[in-house]
C-alpha cells in the first residue's frame, strides 16, 4: 500500500493549469478578452488627449496617425472620448450588475429560507418579470430623469428579480440537505444557518449571474444613454457616443461604427464567458459537457 502511494502520479500545479485551458478554451479567451478591453480603456485615458478638449478647425476628421479613429463634430478626438466613454460603461455596467446581484442574493436567500414571505416576494418579482425590462427602465429614467443614479437606480430594480428567482431555486434544494437540517436541529438561529451552510453554497450561482446580468446592463445603459436617458454629455458613453454620430452615418460612419462594435464584442463576449463559466461551477452541467466530450471520443475512434 505504502509502495503505491510512493510510486503513484502525483498532479503539480502546470499540469492542473493545463487540464484547465484544455477543458475550459472558451472561457480562458473571452475572460482573456474581456480583460483586455477593460485594461485598455482604464489605463488609457491619462496619456491620452483631454477627451471634452473641442478643436473646430480639425472637425469631422477621418482616421489618422494622430486622430485613430478620427475627430467628431466639435474636433474631439474620438479614441480619447472612446477609453474614456468605456471606463464610464464598464463601470456603470459593474455598479449596476454588483447592486442587483446583491440586492437579488439577498431576497432569494430570503425567499427560500422563509417558505411564507417567500410565496409573497415571489409573486411579486412574477409581476414585476412580466414587463419587459428596456420599456421598465425607459419609464423609471422618465419620471426619475437622466443621470447617473437615475439609472443606477432603474437598472438595479429591474435586474434584481431575475437574480432573486435563480438564487430562490438554489436556496430550496439546500435546505433539504443534511447539514442544513442539522444545523437547525441543533439550535442555530436562522440568520446563521443561511450565512454560514448557505449563503457560500450560492456564491458560485451569484459570480454567474454576475457576467451574464452584465451583458444586459451594457445594453440598457447604451440604450438609455443613446435616447438621451442615462448619463448625459459631455461625460462619454459608448451609447452618447452612437446618438452623437448618428447624424454623421453617412458621411463619417467611424464615429457610430467604433462604439457600436465595442458595445456589440463586449456583450458578445459577457455572453460566452457567462455561459462557459456556468458550465464550470454547475455540475450538471459540467456532467453534460464530459458525456459530450465522450461522445464525441467514441464517434472519433468508430472512424
């Protein structure tokens, strides 16, 4: 026994790595993706020109060595306001999906703890699910009005209920779990059972959510900013951005055409990552993908 121990393979930390890229490429290259895009347009700014900084005699400029992706209306350089508009995206985009995804933890937590004021909140985010969530946020930022919080605000409420279901439906198949029941058998308060037995359980669940909520929160926020209802001029979006070229589509297309892929590859990408990442932290689904890749094996080996 001894002899086998010795002699058996042990699993360094490379190999580990490896096993990892191998099993998960989607999710090694949108993360690394993602990564990327959000180092660029954070660190970018400072050694770039002011981005509000107007030049009219250069205006309308088309894309150059000193301009790179050229110069709008008022002879702002569009690659400076484009870093800059992304740190001010991407963190609306993370504010709003880290307040819902909290906000939704903690309502499905007690939802599915609390089996009578779970049937009520539950009814309640059903009603709250059936409007659909860009008409919902267009109204709260009318009445509230344009800016920042407004849409922090609106975005945050309409994005808690879908986190608050899926971590309902993970909070009623643990309380059924052995070491739940013990723990209230054994005298621990409620508020510590869900804190200390369930609340990690569902952390996994939650960083999930978090990527796959923020591929609508980039939408909506450049879709509120884009109807003049998020974050108004001259602070730069990526949804102003689009509004302030529209007029120019024609004639200088660069000023819609860079924001608009910027915000369509970030949400593409929000999309894959949360979808390969599910796959890793669901064991049902890891579970389908191996009987896949099996699958796949044996077709391989018959030819």
């Amino acid at each position: 026994m001894t002899a086998d121990l010795a002699t058996a393979p042990t699993v360094t930390a490379p190999t580990r790595v490896r096993s990892f890229v191998r099993r998960n490429p989607t999710l090694i290259v949108t993360g690394g993706l993602l990564v990327l895009i959000t180092l660029v347009v954070m660190l970018l700014p400072p050694f770039l020109p002011d981005p509000n900084a107007a030049d009219p005699v250069n205006r309308l400029q088309p894309p150059s060595g000193e301009h790179l992706m050229g110069t709008d209306k008022y002879g702002r350089d569009l690659f400076a306001r484009w870093a800059s508009a992304g740190r001010v995206s991407i963190g609306m985009t993370m504010l709003i999906t880290l307040c819902s995804v909290g906000l939704g933890t903690f309502i499905g937590l007690v939802a599915g703890y609390f089996a009578r004021a779970g049937t009520v909140i539950m009814r309640v985010v059903d009603a709250w699910m059936a409007f659909p969530s860009i008409i919902l946020a267009i109204v709260f930022a009318v009445v509230v009005g344009p800016g920042m919080m407004s849409e922090l605000l609106a975005v945050t409420i309409i994005f808690t209920p879908y986190t608050a279901r899926i971590i309902r439906s993970r909070v009623l198949g643990l309380t059924t779990r052995t070491y739940v029941k013990a723990a209230r058998v054994s005298g621990m308060g409620p508020w510590k059972t869900l804190g200390v037995h369930i609340l990690p359980n569902t952390l996994p669940l939650a960083v999930v959510q978090c990527v796959l909520l923020s591929a609508g929160a980039m939408l909506i926020d450049g879709s509120l900013s884009f109807l003049g209802l998020g974050i108004s001029p001259p602070t730069a979006t990526w949804g102003n951005m689009v509004a302030d070229g529209r007029t120019y589509l024609q004639s200088h297309p660069t000023m819609v055409i860079f924001p608009g892929l910027t915000i369509a590859l970030f949400v593409f990408l929000l999309n894959l990552t949360g979808s390969a990442l599910r796959a890793f932290v669901d064991p049902r689904a890891r579970m389908l993908l191996d009987q896949q890749r099996r699958q796949r094996r044996q077709r391989r080996s018959r030819r």
